[in-house]
C-alpha cells in the first residue's frame, strides 16, 4: 500500500499549483475588441424651387457656380446633384431665354444653408422691352407727324435721332411706323434700318425728306 509521504505530499501540491494557474490566466484573458461600426453615410438633400414667365428656350440655371440645369418649361424643378447638410447653397442663372424671344431672368430666395430639402428658390422670367425709333434726314420746316402701329402720334421738329417716347414694345412684337404729316413743300418717306443705335432701341426706322419736285 503506498504511503503519503512528504514528497508525494509536494508532488501533487506543485501539480495543484500548476493547474490553478493555468485556470488564473485562462480566466483573466481580454475579451476581443469589438469590431467598430461602418460609418454612416451622410444625409444630403436637393435643392430646387419653381420657374414662372418663362417663355421660349435657352434658361441654364446653375448650383453653386456648376451643375447645369437646363429648364424647358414653367413649374418646378430640381438639381440632381444632392447636398450634405448643413453646406452652402446658391441658385444662380447662368443663360436667360433667348428664343424665339429674349427674357431676363432673376432668382429669389436662391441661397442658403442646407438644412432640409429646398424646394422655394423661385426664378422669375420677363420678356424684354424696347423702344423704337430711328432718324430723321433732310428734314426743313415744320410738320412732320410720325405714328408707330397707327396711334402713337410723334411731332418731328428737327433731324437727327427720335424715339417714341413713354411706349416700349416686347421682344418679338409687330411695330410699324408710318408718316402720318409731312411738312408744306416736303415729302417724306421711310426706309428701314436694321441697325439699332443703342441696345434699348428695337427696330429703327429711317424717315428721309426732300423738297417736292426733287430728287433725293
């Protein structure tokens, strides 16, 4: 029969030690670290609003100096380049409408800060308006009426240039100047011009005058 002995006593006393131990160290080992979440994608939003008075073809609206919008009819409309928020934003007109009539178009409420979904930029078109007039040559004496689409009536004192004054056509409307008077003595008649002398003016007309009996 085997005795216990002082060795065997510190045999199974390092052997205890041992696997007390190796129970320590298992216990007190670092959980894993945990794997970090993919980082959420930011929140972005469109900008757009709504065009009225538009008529024609040729409106480019821009967002923040790019991202080209072609507009083609009145109602809303919308960049389709979204916006992260909390950026800067600014709706401008890069090409008002040239055909078949000229407009000049202008933004209001057009920038900001992105906060939520902007859809109250507002473009507004307007068609423009220009005088008429044009010159007058050889002109002596008195009496001389000139009238633009049958009404109108313009009093000619003097050569040089004139202009109906107070009445601005749109873009695209029919005029027709006609001589209504023409001095004792004179005739007078009118030649069309297609050269405006200066951008507010549409259409000028060349009235020249000549003593009756004379050639020109």
């Amino acid at each position: 029969m085997a005795k216990f002995t002082p060795a065997v006593s510190a045999i199974l006393m390092a052997t205890l030690i041992t696997g007390l131990a190796g129970c320590d160290l298992f216990e007190k080992a670092p959980p894993p670290a945990p794997v970090a979440p993919p980082p959420a994608a930011p929140v972005k939003f469109t900008v757009g609003g709504s065009v009225s008075g538009f008529s024609g073809s040729g409106l480019i609206l821009q967002l923040n100096g790019a991202n080209d919008l072609a507009v083609s009819a009145n109602g809303k409309f919308n960049f389709p380049n979204a916006l992260t928020l909390g950026s800067a934003y600014a709706v401008t007109v890069k090409a008002s409408p040239s055909a078949p009539i000229k407009q000049t178009c202008t933004v209001s409420q057009g920038s900001g800060n992105v906060a939520a979904a902007v859809n109250n930029v507002a473009v507004t078109c307007i068609t423009n308006s220009f005088t008429v007039g044009g010159t007058v040559s050889r002109l002596s004496g008195k009496g001389l009426v000139l009238q633009l689409n049958g009404a109108n009536d313009l009093a000619i004192t003097k050569n040089g240039k004139f202009i109906f004054p107070g009445i601005r056509l749109p873009d695209g409307s029919d005029y027709s100047v006609a001589i209504k008077t023409t001095p004792i003595k004179q005739k007078c008649e009118i030649k069309p011009i297609n050269a405006a002398f200066d951008r507010e003016t549409l259409n000028i007309a060349g009235v020249v005058c000549s003593k009756k009996g004379h050639r020109k």
